[in-house]
C-alpha cells in the first residue's frame, strides 16, 4: 500500500495578513520555517522515500525541513504550483470584495471566476492531480511520498485523484498552514482517504517514535 502526503507550506507574511498569494513567490516567515522544523519532526516517522515540492520559495522551504531530518533531496514540479489568481495577487481579500465584487461572488459560491485572469478549478485540479500521480510513481508499493504544496491547489488536486465533485470538495474545512492529508493507495481499492488536516497542533494520529 503506498502512502501519499499532501503538505501545505508553512506560514507567510502575506497569509498573515490574508493577502491572495496564488503563484508570487512569497518566502517563509520566522513562524512559517518553525512550524516546518516542527512539522517534519512529525513527517519523519511516516519514513518517507521521496520529498517533492512546487518551486514556489514557500513550499520549497518548508519541504527541505524534511529534508534535513531525513537526508532525501528534494524534486521540484511547478505543476504543485498555487492557483494562479491573475489580478487578485497582493490584495487582501477584503480588497477583492471591494474591487471585484462580481468575482468574489462566484468564488464564495464555489463556482469559476470570471474576469480577474484566476485559473479556473478544472485546469488547477487536473494539474495538480497529475503532479500528485506522478509523485506517487516515485516509491516502489508500500512507500511513503511527502509532496509540499500549496491550500487551494491541494484542495482541488486530490478531488481530481480521488475523482470528488466540486460540491463535496466544498465540505472540507481549509488546510491549515503546515498541516497535511494522507492518503493510501491499493490495486483493489484505489486511492482512499485516510487523514485530513493533520498537524503538530491536530488531535488527529501521526505514526509512533521509532
């Protein structure tokens, strides 16, 4: 059975103050690299074989704390990217509410949003799923992949692995910076879910000292 990691990057200065990151390559804060460094102390007993991450500066930081505790190199794929959200970038959301209120309205209805140059949510998922297919290909049956990735791009990439609809994607709560979703593979069953949002601060299980 293969284990697949899904990993949102640690804290930025922008998720502070609720700016819209999507692709600027906006670096780690003092608290985004800690909670990398207290992360992987977690990460490190899935045993992984294989570390990947998209390129952006945020989510490669906080994939080489794993790195340092495990000695694996680090891959990068641009296709675990952020969404692209064209003209929303830099602003708070507050902003975009303000400015752009036709497209805010869709997005908080779920739907695409139109104008604003924002990757639409079909594009993002079959990108992003594609990323964590490939990552997955990486370790032999009974493996462990850890892929640093990005909130809304996460989101959508395993709805496309795992083949959910947009409206039950809906239903899952953010994922939290430096928090992860584990999933496991089988030749009878497939991809399955086995944890969401799980963290240094989460009441959910992680794997015992070995």
């Amino acid at each position: 059975m293969t284990r697949l990691i899904v990993w949102r990057h640690g804290n930025t200065d922008w998720n502070a103050k609720h700016r819209v990151q999507g692709q600027t390559d906006v670096s780690l804060n003092e608290l985004g690299h800690q909670q990398a460094v207290e992360a992987a102390a977690l990460l490190v007993r899935f045993k992984p074989g294989a570390i990947v991450s998209s390129d952006l500066r945020r989510a490669a930081d906080t994939a080489a704390a794993l790195s340092a505790v495990t000695g694996l190199e680090v891959s990068t794929d641009e296709r675990l990217r952020e969404r692209y959200f064209g003209l929303w970038e830099g602003l708070t959301m507050t902003e975009v509410a303000e400015r752009r209120p036709d497209e805010y309205a869709r997005w908080t209805r779920g739907e695409d949003v139109i104008g604003g140059d924002v990757e639409t949510l079909d594009d993002l998922g079959k990108r992003v799923g594609s990323a964590l297919i490939d990552a997955a290909g990486l370790v032999p049956s009974g493996g462990t992949v850890v892929v640093a990735t990005h909130g809304a791009g996460a989101r959508s990439g395993l709805g496309h692995l795992l083949g959910w609809p947009r409206e039950q994607l809906r239903t899952w709560r953010a994922l939290q910076n430096c928090h992860w979703v584990e999933l496991t593979h089988d030749t009878s069953r497939g991809w399955q879910l086995a944890a969401y949002n799980v963290g240094v601060f989460s009441d959910r299980p992680v794997p015992p000292p070995v």
